[in-house]
C-alpha cells in the first residue's frame, strides 16, 4: 500500500518543526500581527506589575498596532518589570512618550498603549531607550474590580471599618491642636533626618568599625572584664560608706546654700565694687604690663640699656669727703737726681704741670681755698683735728735738701661738692 504524497510532505513537515533548532512556539508571529516594516527598533519600558502580559501582545499608539511585545523579564536585583517593545520604524514618538498597560475587552488581551505627553520632547524616542517607571500606568484589573465589588456586596470590612473610624474619632476628638504639633514635630524629625543623612550614615559606619575593633581584640575585652570584677565587688563592700558620704555632701550642700542665700547681697556688692577695679584696670591699658616688666627689673630696667657702649658701662661717682677731712695734701715738687745735668722731658713736663698748679693756686683761683693738711716733722700727714678742738700745727723740721716738702705753695682745690 503507497502513502499519499501530501501525507508523506505533511510527516516530513513536522518532523522538521518537531527537530528544529531553538524556535519556540511564542517566536512566531501571529497572524494579523502588526507591521514591523524593514526597520524596527527597540525600546525597553518598566512596569510595577505587567499583571498577565504575554510576549507577542500588541503595542498600541491611538488604538492602532504598530508594535509588539518581544519579551517579558525581571531583571536581577530589580523590584521592576522589563518588557522589551519592537516599534514599526516609521512611528515616531517623543522621547518622553508614556506608556499604559490596558486590556483590550473585558476577557480580551493585555496590550500596551504608547502616548505622548502634554508637552512632547522635540526629541525622538531612539532605539534601546526605556520608558522609566515613572512614565508608565495600568489599568485596573477585572479580578480586582470583581474582588472589590463582592467585598462591598458581601459587607466585607464595613464593619471594622465603622469601628475603626469610632475609635479613631474618640482618640482624636478635642486633642486636634496636639495632634497637629505632633504630626508637625514628626516632620521636621523626617526633614532633619533626611538632611542629615550622610552624617547618620558616617556615624553606622563609624559604628561598623568600632564594633569590629572590638570584635578583634576580645581577648582584651574579657581581660578588663574580669579584671574590673574585684574592683566592683571592692565599691559593693564600702557601699555603705558611700551612702553616708553622699549623705554628708547632700548636708553640705544645704549648709553652702544657706550660706549663699544668706551673703548673697554683700557678694554682689562686692562684686560691683570689683567692678570698678575692673574698668580702672581695662583703663590703663598696656601701661600696666609694661610698668611690671619695669618693676621686675629694677633697679637695672630697659633705659639702663642705653648707658651701654659695647663692652663697657658709664658710670658716674661723686665722693664727699666727711666732716673734718676736708683738708687738702700739698702737692710735691720732684727734683732730678743727684749728678744729672738734664732732666727728662716727661719729668721736665710734671715739674711744669706741678708749677703751673702752684701758681694757679695764687690768687688766680676764685672761691675759698682749703687749708692743706698738718705734717710732721718727716713730712708725714698726720690726723685732721676735729671741728670742736683748735688746730695746732707740729713744728716743721728744716728740709733735708732740694725737692722737699713746702717748697711750693700748698695746692687748693675747689669746695666739696661743688662741680662734677
């Protein structure tokens, strides 16, 4: 018996689908499908919940197919649907277009509706853009509409929901101001935290490390902890010390108070009077620093500074002779020696200076003289006599030979005290 031909086709046909590489049944096309064209492109738009969406659903724009679904995915670690559109290349759509997931009847098919928004984008929608969650809606379900429907019809929660409302209204009722505070308080507790943030999050991080230093170094921890136990049980055996210490301070305190309340009025007068030390004080200025730096220093201060040349001091003395010694010791006239015919020329210039000073204490010199001092008969000085006994002059010896004593008048000097 021959097998038909077209039977025979039909078997090889479908051993040929039945054998086929990777062609899976939602990969072909419906039939009155929309048209792609030559030129499709793709664009990727999220959903929250894409409900019972199927790939090969239409793609819409003003009710007319220009599209289809490509493919349904969650990606990973997304909370979001991704459907993947293939648009008809020659549909143009702004690049803030919108997209809206609706059903086409009551039990018809899911489909996705492209729109523009109020204000379009100048901008075309490219390919491989995506439509954000943001731009994207659905439409209410039947299920759920059916859902909501018998929980009205059977009384549902209406129940519950009048309790709850009458619980509400009594918790509520006279405290609106108090609420209203709160819910105020509550956020500007929201807005401070979410100001902030960054800090909150450096401060759990800072804990993180903290926590795992820690961790790292238990050894140290149970170490202090079993360490600080002999300590505590030490503060647990003097606990009744410590009462009646906290006890004698808590009387101290009241006796302090009392004392405070009852100075309280000479305190603050007295500190208004140390008020006004205080503005002569701010008065002064930097002249009070300055005259202590000149206090400690003293007698040696800063102008005495100015009385040094170099490595050498100025100083200036005056000698006042006492009561009684205010006579003068006659000057003495040096001689040559014996057997020289000429003098020398520094002795030569002396013997002139010690002339001159004879003759200039003549009566060239003005003012009183002093009298020259008593001399023995060695020529030695003896003792001033004292201002209440007479003066008495000791005979003098004749002079040993040329060069002695009084051969010259007595030299007088200015009064003690006057000049430099």
């Amino acid at each position: 018996m021959r097998v038909p031909t077209k039977v025979l086709a039909l078997c090889t046909a479908a051993t040929v689908l039945a054998a086929g590489c990777s062609t899976r049944i939602e990969d072909i096309p419906l039939p009155g499908g929309a048209d792609l064209g030559d030129h499709p492109y793709t664009v990727k738009v999220q959903f929250e919940d894409v409900l019972n969406l199927v790939p090969q659903a239409a793609v819409r724009v003003n009710d007319v197919p220009v599209g289809r679904v490509k493919e349904v995915s969650l990606p990973k670690g997304s909370w979001d649907a991704e459907v993947t559109l293939l648009v008809n290349g020659d549909v143009r759509l702004p690049a803030n277009a919108n997209a809206n997931l609706e059903q086409s009847s009551l039990l018809g098919e899911k489909y996705i509706e492209l729109s523009a928004p109020a204000e379009p984008s100048a901008q075309r929608l490219a390919d491989g853009a995506t439509i954000p969650v943001a731009r994207t809606s659905r439409n209410a379900d039947v299920e759920e509409v059916f859902g909501a429907l018998s929980l009205l019809l059977s009384g549902g929660g209406l129940p519950q929901i009048r309790t709850i409302n009458r619980e509400l209204n009594q918790a509520l009722g006279g405290r609106e101001d108090t609420i209203r505070s709160a819910l105020r308080n509550l956020d500007e507790l929201t807005s401070t935290l979410n100001r902030n943030r960054e800090s909150i999050t450096t401060a759990l991080d800072g804990l993180n490390r903290l926590s795992s230093t820690v961790r790292s170094r238990n050894g140290q921890v149970e170490t202090v902890l079993d360490d600080l136990s002999p300590g505590l049980k030490v503060l647990e055996d003097q606990r009744g010390q410590l009462v009646e210490m906290l006890r004698a301070l808590e009387k101290l305190s009241d006796v302090a108070v009392k004392t405070i309340n009852a100075s309280r009025d000479d305190t603050a007068a007295n500190l208004r009077s140390l008020a006004v030390i205080l503005e002569k004080l701010a008065d002064s200025g930097r002249d009070l620093p300055k005259s202590m730096e000149v206090l400690l220093t003293f007698p040696f201060t800063d102008e005495a500074l100015k009385a040094v040349k170099g490595d050498y001091l100025n100083g200036y003395l005056t000698v006042v002779a006492a009561e009684g010694f205010n006579c003068v010791v006659p000057p003495v006239k040096e001689e040559p020696p014996m057997g020289t015919s000429e003098e020398d020329p520094a002795e030569q210039g002396l013997g002139q200076q010690l002339t001159r000073a004879g003759t200039l204490a003549g009566s060239d010199v003005p003012g009183p003289r002093p009298e020259p001092c008593p001399t023995t008969g060695g020529g030695q000085q003896v003792n001033a006599p004292s201002p209440e006994a007479p003066r008495q002059v000791a005979p003098q010896a004749p002079p040993d030979g040329p060069g002695a004593p009084g051969d010259a008048p007595p030299l007088p000097l200015p009064t003690l005290g006057e000049g430099d």
